[in-house]
C-alpha cells in the first residue's frame, strides 16, 4: 500500500489554459496533463508551449504533476519528448506501451523523469510484468477505452482479466496502480460503483475525465472513518497482546496477526498523507 495518496487523477487537456488554471485548485492527488488524445492534430505544437507555460509558473501544490505524450511512433512524439524533458513536472506518461522496448526508447529521450505507462493495447497487457519490472516504471494507468476497442469487448466485464493482470504486475513491482475513466461522469451511481470495484481489485486510484467525479472517487479510494477506527482498534489489541507474550489478538470476532498490524499501519499513513494534502 503506498503511502503518497493516488485517489484520484484528473486529465487536463494541455491545449487548454483555463482548465490548466482551474486545476491549481482542484482537490485531486495527481493531474494527467495530456497531449495526447485530448488535443487535435493542429494544436499539438501549441499545446506543448501552453502547458510548459502553466508549469513553469507553478501553483498546483502538492498534486503530482504527469504529462502524458503522444506515442514515439506518431508526428508528434519526439518533439513532446524534448518539450517535457525540460518542462517542470514530476513523470511522463507514454501511450498503448507495449514492451520494455518502448520504454527503453523514451528513456534514452528523457534521461530523469520517472516513467509512467498506459496500458491499453493486449500486448502491453500480457507483457504487463516486464514492463512494471522497468528500473524507470513509476506507474501504471489503464486506458480502458482504447483496451475495449482492441479487444471487442463490450462491458467492463470482459476486461476484468486485464485489469487483474495489471493489478498484480504493478504490486508485484512496487509501482502505482491506477484504473480506467468513467465516461458517464454525470452517473454517480455507476461511477461509486466503478470506483468501489477497482478499489476491491487492488487499484491506488483512478483517472478521471470530469471534476465532477473528483469527490466520489477520493472517498471511495481514501481511507473511512472505519478503517481508520479498525485500524487503531487492531493495533492497540495487538500491542496488548503482545506486552502479555501473544502472537495474536481478538478485534470484533476476528484474529488480529502481525500481517493485519502492517495493513493498519500503512492506513493510518495513507489517512494522515491525505489530511495533510488536503490542508495544503
């Protein structure tokens, strides 16, 4: 479990210097500025001198800044590359990865910035382990449109083995992990849904399309007023118990090992990083 938080990350068109402004004050965790889908053909050059600008000065906090290129095989990718090296962020997200050949390619490009990968092609799907095992791979994000398209899949059902294998690729590396867009972004409903299902798989957090989805999301994948009450709960009976010489402890019912005492922990860390992003 990480313990930066990764509830929520919201795709920032770069083309667009309103939105770039409006999302200094949005209350996400990390922003997706984007070249790539959001931004038409015959604005990509500009949209690189948009966002360079927005930041260059600065004003987004504590929010971990990821600007997502378009593929070195396209027009525009190599000159995204040189724009990004030198713009101020925190990673790079490269599109429809395949192998550890791609990254390799952008890692020679951009010498410093972690990596982050779009996994959205079924061929960046089954080379999922290697391409989390990177030496530069910081994150994983699902692109579950594009992976839809490529799979002919109708629902997020018939995805669901995707998903997984990326979950555990991810936390077999130690990377982030996080889920697709929702589309509906007017449908709460479908939307707690989503986020409750990816939450239960393993996912840090998901990407957003619209600031409306921001709310539910971050109390979906942040930690409750339970866990958090749980998790004192588990640690104070299991410090008891161990002062009397026991290996375990009883909360609510249920055996309370060593193993459950690192869960606790690591929440009560993630629910103190969030209240101390939250008050930046």
């Amino acid at each position: 479990m990480h313990t930066r938080p990764f509830r929520s990350a919201l795709y920032i068109p770069g083309s667009k210097p309103r939105a770039l402004d409006k999302a200094r004050g949005l209350p996400v965790d990390a922003i997706l500025f984007d070249l790539e889908d959001a931004v038409s053909p015959d604005a990509k050059a500009e949209a690189r001198s948009t966002l360079a600008d927005a930041l260059a000065q600065g004003g987004y906090g504590p929010r971990l800044k990821i600007v997502r290129m378009n593929g070195l095989d396209t027009d525009w990718g190599a000159d995204d590359a040189a724009a990004i090296a030198a713009m101020d962020c925190d990673a790079v997200l490269l599109p429809k990865v395949n192998s550890v050949a791609d990254l390799d390619a952008l890692a020679a490009l951009i010498p410093d910035l972690p990596i982050w990968a779009m996994m959205e092609t079924p061929q960046g799907i089954l080379n999922a382990a290697s391409i989390a095992a990177h030496p530069r791979m910081a994150g994983f994000v699902l692109g579950t449109n594009d992976l839809a398209k490529d799979l002919h899949a109708r629902g997020r059902a018939a995805m669901v083995t995707s998903l997984q294998l990326c979950v555990l690729a991810a936390k077999a590396a130690g990377i982030v992990v996080l889920d697709g867009v929702y589309n509906a972004f007017k449908d709460d409903d479908g939307l707690r849904a989503e986020c409750a299902q990816g939450r239960d798989m393993g996912f840090d957090g998901k990407t957003l399309i619209h600031p409306a989805q921001i709310a539910i999301t971050n109390a979906a994948f942040g930690p409750s007023a339970e866990d958090i009450d749980l998790a004192r709960r588990q640690i104070a009976a299991f410090d008891a118990a161990a002062a009397e010489g026991q290996g375990v402890a009883v909360v609510d019912g249920r055996i309370v090992e060593n193993l459950h005492i690192v869960t606790a922990r690591a929440t009560l860390a993630k629910a103190d990083a969030i209240a101390a992003l939250e008050t930046t």
